[in-house]
C-alpha cells in the first residue's frame, strides 16, 4: 500500500471513530471531503471501496467482543455513503443508487463476517496455544506494567495473574541487583526492529529465583504503533544449575579434561591440564592438539581423526591406554588416556580424560628396584657370610706370617714381605667389600632427631678439611640462617654427606672446588653438592649396584647412600656435564611443627 491510500485509510478511521463519538453532521462533511480528495487523487470507486473495507475491518477488530460491532456497522455505513458521494453516485436516480449501495454494504458485511470468522477462529487458536504452553508468555505495557500471563507463569511464580495485573513487572518479580540492567533491556527490546535475546532471574513468591532466557518482540496497533511487548519466556534454572555443577566438575577434576573440535583444535583446557601440561588455557585454545603429543604420535594424529570421522569409529573409547605425552618444556612423560566421541547434530566434539602417571611409575620403578636390591642383598648376605669367615682366617694366618717373618730381618727376602703385605691389602679390600654387602643387605633403621644441616656437613668437613686442602680442593658453604632443622639419623646421615663429598674430592684428581649449599623450598630442604670434576659420562647408571667410574670402587657406595635418604623420606638425584662437573641433590622433607 502506498503512503498516499494508508493515510487515506487512517483518515477514514479517524472519521469512524469521530462518528461513533457522536460527531454528527460534521463526520460526514469530513467524509465527504475525503471522497473529494480521493477524486483529485485520481482513485476510483473501487480502490476507495477497498480502503473503505480496510478502515472498517480494523477498526472491527478494535471492537470485536463488546457492545459496540453494531454501533460502527452503522456508521460505518453513514461515513462511507457520504465518502463515496463525490463518485456521483449521487446524480444517479435514487433507486439505483440506493440499490447499489446496498450491494455494497452487503459484500463488505459479508467480505468482514468472513474475515472476523477467520480472525476469531486464529485469536481461539493463539488462546489455546498460550493457555497450554509450557513456556511462559507474557505481555507488558510500555511502562513495563503486566497486562497478561499465561497459566503456566502461574505455576512457575506462585501468582494469580489478577493478584499482579497493571504491576510494574520490574518491581514486582525483578531482583533488585538486577532492575537497572532488565530495564535497559526493556527498552531495547521496545525500541528494536527484531527479536530482543536475553537471559535474567525472577523472583517467586515463596522467595526462592528462576533463571529465564527470554524472546521478546514488539506489539503494534493497526497505524504500526508499538503498544507494548510480548516476551516468550523459557525457564532454564535447571539447566544453569546441571551446566554450573559441571563446570564445577570439570574445573575442580584433578585429572586433566581436554576436548577438541573434528579438526583436532582444543576447545576445552582445564585447570588440572594446565598443570600437567604447563600451558595456559589462553595458550592452547584454538590449536591442534597434537602440540601436547611427543613424535610419532604428533604427525600420525591428523590421519588418525580422519580415519575416525570417516568410519565413525573412535578404537580407543570405552578403555584407558597409557601413552607418552609432551609438556611445554619439552618433557616426556606417561599418562593414562580414555576417550569419549560426543555428537549433537552434526557437531561432533572428543574429550579426553587425562591422568598424569609419571609419579605411579616412579614408585613402580621405585619398588621394583627395591625388589631388585633386596635379592641382591640377599645373595650378598650369603656371600658375606660364606667367604667372611675364610677371609678373617687368611688375614690372621697373614698378619702371624708378617711377624715372623719381621723377626728375621737379616734372612727376610724384601719381594716376599712385598707380596704378603700386597695380600693383606687386597684381604683389607675384601673385607671392606663384604662390609658394604652386609649394609647392603641390611634394612636401614633410622633413629630420627631434629637437627640442623649445616651441623651435619660442619662435622664432617671439620674431619677431612686437612685432606682436601692437601689434594688441592677448595670448600665452600652456602647455608640460610633461616632454613628449617630436618629430622634424620645424625650418623648415617654424616655417612652420605661425606660418600658424596669423597666422590666429588675422587671426581678432582687436579683439584678443583667442593661447594655443599642448601635451601628451602617449602615442604623440603635440598642439599647441593657439587664438583667441578670431568663429570659422569653419559650412558652410565651410576646407582646401579657394582656400576663405578672409579679405578677402584666397589660401585655400592651410591646404592647405600640412595638407600639410607629413601629411609629418611628423601630422594637422591643429580645432574652433570661432561668436563664441567657433577651436582648431587639431596632432598629431606621438613618436619611439621610439632614433630620438632
């Protein structure tokens, strides 16, 4: 419809409603002057007929269900008689006008009947809707004030619609810490062209609040003026209550939760995988997943998930697999991996349930290496005991053969008192071997005393700061004033401090700089000892039992040195570079308060 015939239709309403209100004899010169401007527009009967249509229907339908439908056919018939006089009708006899307009009021009774039929038959249709829905639609003024709710409002917010009916909507079910943002909300949504989106609480009678996501889109009279909003609601508390609870979940899960999109980009990065990984959330979302795999996983990755989409058959759900992954700083390590394939429509995401092993496998390792050092502890009891005996006989049968033969020193032969006394070192030598065997076999006990580890080291360098300094080693200490005293056995933890002191002075057959330092780092002090000797050539497990780098090491030291920390709670580690020097890393735990 053009500009020029809606403001025709508009007028023509505007002089209906004039005429209902008893405008008389001056409605109809207002007709009559709409016909006139209708002829100098060039309009025909026919288009000024439907205008006429249009005018009465809608101003039928502002009616429609009260007293006043009889009323407006009337005048509708007065003002449009008086509209179309200009067409001449008029000049035409009577009867024959009269005949004519008869036809016509009858075809536009029938044309509205049919179309009120139609339009009731719809409005009936709409009621059930809104009666029946299991969705809340609500209607508010401009003023935000409640005009309707359907029952299902009823039940959700414990009114009656007449109990709330021409309330502030705001003031009645809005949260006051919300009123401010839902009216902006209101006001966009009246001054949108389109479907306003937005999500809020309301409040119940009983008190407690419903989450809503509501739709809401303007109501218009028939000039096209808004006249209030009609919001569809849809109550989602419990869905905000079950996708909270798995948030909570996933960010709170101790293992790591990681999902990826069917390109393999990481969508999902919790807490738990940040600190496996050593990534930020920021910092993997959105790349391949494949940066968290170690090679030759990395590359095969992207044929695997399309091998996946193609066949729709993911091999590793339903069962955990312990794989290799990679951190950010390049580290190898084992984890145990499950699978899920989750489709909504046609997206399709993967999550992985990621459980860092590395320390599982530390004390699988852990024990079996205790398994494996208490056979051999066995078996080197039972040598000891089985060649001790024999041994101490043939050390007492040399050291009687040494004095004899001492007093005889003019008839003594020199090489043989050099053979016998190379024979009592080498029995020394085993002797000193079997003693290691016996610690060796036997388990550590340890009688526990508070103590500081400077003490500790102190004692020990006081006894061999003599011999250091003649082999041409320098000491240096580094100890806070504040480190925490350590729980340990005072002795056998002097026998570790000086076995790694006498390996790093071993490590310097030049000289060189022994430097001992400890620090706190929380739950633990650490103890450095270091040398700046040739270092540990690579390849070599130096805790392996009868394993030496030494001319003459019976290779056990470092295994009963591990053996006494571990009984103590600690580890033992190191790390060396070749022709720089060794650091071997004693770790205690600090005793809680009351164990002091």
């Amino acid at each position: 419809m053009s500009d020029s015939r809606r403001s025709l239709t508009e007028k023509l309403m505007a002089v209906l409603q004039e005429r209902i209100a008893g405008g008389g004899e001056a409605a109809l010169l207002h007709a009559y002057d709409l016909g006139r401007g209708a002829v100098r527009d060039r309009l025909n009967v026919l288009e000024m007929l439907a205008m006429q249509q249009d005018a009465f229907v809608a101003m039928l339908l502002q009616q429609l269900g009260t007293d006043e439908g009889a009323r407006l056919t009337q005048a509708a018939a007065d003002v449009f008689a008086e509209s179309l006089a200009p067409f001449e009708l008029a000049r035409r006899s009577s009867q024959e006008g009269t005949a004519l307009l008869r036809h016509l009021n009858e075809e536009l009774e029938r044309q509205v009947a049919e179309r009120t039929d139609e339009l009731q038959r719809q409005r009936d249709f709409a009621e059930s809707l809104i009666e029946t829905a299991r969705a809340i639609v609500l209607v508010l003024d401009l003023d935000g004030k409640i005009l309707r709710f359907n029952p299902y409002m009823e039940e959700l917010c414990g009114y009656r619609l007449a109990e709330v009916q021409g309330k502030s909507w705001f003031s009645t079910f809005i949260p006051e810490r919300a009123r401010g943002r839902v009216q902006e909300m209101f006001s966009e949504a009246l001054h949108g062209s389109q479907t306003y989106y937005g999500i809020n609480a309301i409040v119940t009678r009983g008190g407690p609040e419903r989450e809503i996501e509501w739709a809401s889109t303007t109501l218009k009279d028939t000039t096209g003026n808004v006249i209030g909003l009609l919001c569809i609601g849809q109550d989602i508390t419990e869905r905000k209550r079950a996708q909270t609870l798995l948030h909570n979940l996933i960010q709170t899960a101790q293992d790591a939760i990681v999902s990826i999109d069917r390109e393999g980009r990481i969508e999902l990065f919790n807490p738990a995988a940040e600190q496996i990984f050593g990534y930020s959330r920021d910092e993997v979302v959105g790349q391949n997943v494949n940066m968290l795999m170690p090679e030759p996983y990395a590359s095969e990755h992207g044929d695997y998930l399309m091998s996946t989409q193609r066949t729709g058959e993911l091999r590793a759900v339903g069962r955990t697999r312990v794989i290799a992954a990679r951190r950010q700083s390049g580290e190898i390590f084992p984890i145990e991996l499950s699978l899920a394939r989750i489709a909504i429509g046609d997206e399709v995401t993967y999550g992985a349930f990621i459980r860092d092993i590395s320390e599982k496998v530390r004390l699988q390792e852990q024990l079996l290496e205790r398994e494996r050092l208490a056979a051999i502890g066995t078996t080197a009891a039972t040598f000891a005991h089985e060649v001790g005996n024999p041994l101490n006989s043939m050390y007492m049968a040399a050291q009687l053969l040494e004095r004899r033969l001492a007093k005889q020193q003019s008839e003594i032969d020199e090489k043989a008192l050099a053979s016998l006394r190379n024979l009592m070192g080498e029995i020394k030598r085993l002797v000193a071997l079997l003693d290691e065997f016996r610690t060796l076999a036997r388990r550590q006990k340890v009688n526990l005393q508070a103590v500081s580890l400077a003490a500790v080291v102190g004692d020990v360098l006081a006894a061999e700061s003599l011999s250091y300094r003649a082999q041409g080693i320098t000491v240096e200490q580094s100890f806070p004033q504040d480190l925490p005293r350590v729980r340990v056995d005072i002795e056998k933890m002097k026998q570790v401090v000086l076995n790694l002191c006498k390996n790093a002075v071993e490590a310097m057959p030049e000289g060189g700089k022994l430097t001992l330092s400890a620090a706190n780092s929380g739950e633990q002090v650490r103890l450095e000892i270091s040398d700046t000797g040739g270092g540990i050539p690579a390849g070599v497990d130096i805790f392996e039992p009868f394993i030496t780098t030494k001319p003459k090491g019976t290779g056990l030291g470092l295994t009963i040195v591990r053996q006494i920390i571990a009984a103590h709670n600690g580890t033992l580690t190191y790390h060396s570079t070749p022709g720089q020097g060794t650091t071997f890393t004693v770790t205690l735990p600090v005793p809680l308060r009351d164990e002091t």
